[in-house]
C-alpha cells in the first residue's frame, strides 16, 4: 500500500486503498487456493464507525461472518474465553498508520517510529492506549483506567525520554484518554472531500 500515491497521501478514504490492495492480492491467491471466500473480522460494532475499507471489502466480495452473526467485540471475546484461546482479552489492535492525521503523508519512517514508540508504552506496562503522530509531537492517549500511572513521576520520566529517544520533540497527554478513531472527530469538523 506504501507503493500507492493515494493511500500515501492519507485522504479521509486512505483506508479504502489499503484494504483494496490487500483485498486484490488474498483474493486472487485464494482462488488460486481453491477458496471460494476470503472472510474478514469485521463485527457488529464495528457497524455504526467511519470506515471506507468497506467498500473495497463489498467491491472484491470479502465476507464478514461475525457482522452477520450479529456478534459484538464483547462477544467474540467471550466466545474466546470459554473456547480456551489466549488472546481473548487482548485489546483492539488498528493499523499503524490510523494513528496519522488525515492529510499528512503516510511514510515508513512514520509507521516505524509510532510502531517503536507503542512497543516503549506497553514495555511500561500499559495495555490500552495509542501514540498518535502530529509531527514532531507524540498525542499519547490512555485509558482513563491507565491515566494516573502516565504522570506517576518514574514512569513519566521514562516514558518521555523512550519517545524523545525515538525523535519526537515533544509528547503530550491527551486528557480525553484512549478512545477508538480518535482522529476521525476532524472529519466532523470539517466536510469530507
């Protein structure tokens, strides 16, 4: 996807071109695979957010049997739990560069700086929470469960000097905490082209 101009440019769709590259390639190996269907994790909670992936999902025929189950997250989780599986619990895991402001370029440098920068906040033991890139500035958000141990002064210290170690300048807290497609609340300020 890093190859394609559009997804590059990071437009309020880039998803869209992320998943129809991705989609292009399982679908063909998996009819080549004898496969009728590729399938994704898509759910029923996943119904009401903004996401333009979709499309290239409905274009190349990618089915959701979760969303047509009608499970939630909070089901599939409990279904994972009594089936014995040891990621039930894991948190929510979106790509990389959903932590980009529309509108800033995506690069590999990026991606691999926030990637560095979350591994450094979950080897301090946070579970919930993103490293949102504005440039030179690191928007940590956490769970509000999370938030009091940011500002515990041992683990400020280390947190601050992991992310400017990375070539961040500054990292703020966001105070709103950790919440999904935070990034998303400007396409509501603003029309979406």
């Amino acid at each position: 996807e890093l190859e394609r101009p559009e997804y590059r440019a990071n437009p309020a769709n880039r998803c869209y071109f992320c998943k129809d590259e991705l989609y292009s390639h399982l679908t063909a190996h998996a009819r080549s695979r004898g496969f009728a269907h590729v399938v994704d994790g898509n759910n029923a909670d996943d119904r009401g957010d903004y996401r333009p992936g979709r499309q290239a999902a409905r274009e190349h025929g990618v089915l959701s049997p979760l969303d047509q189950a009608d499970l939630t997250k909070d089901d599939i989780r409990e279904l994972s739990r009594r089936a014995g599986m040891s990621t039930w619990d894991e948190p929510a895991s979106a790509c990389l560069s959903s932590r980009i402001p529309y509108g800033s370029e995506v690069t590999d440098g990026k991606l691999r700086q926030i990637e560095q920068a979350e591994d450094a906040v979950r080897a301090l033991g946070f579970r919930i929470f993103r490293v949102r890139h504005h440039d030179g500035t690191a928007r940590l958000e956490v769970a509000r469960s999370e938030m009091a141990r940011v500002l515990e002064p041992e683990i400020n210290q280390r947190l601050v000097a992991a992310l400017k170690a990375l070539g961040y300048q500054y990292v703020s807290l966001d105070l709103q905490g950790y919440r999904l497609g935070s990034l998303n609340e400007a396409l509501r300020l603003r029309p979406v082209s």
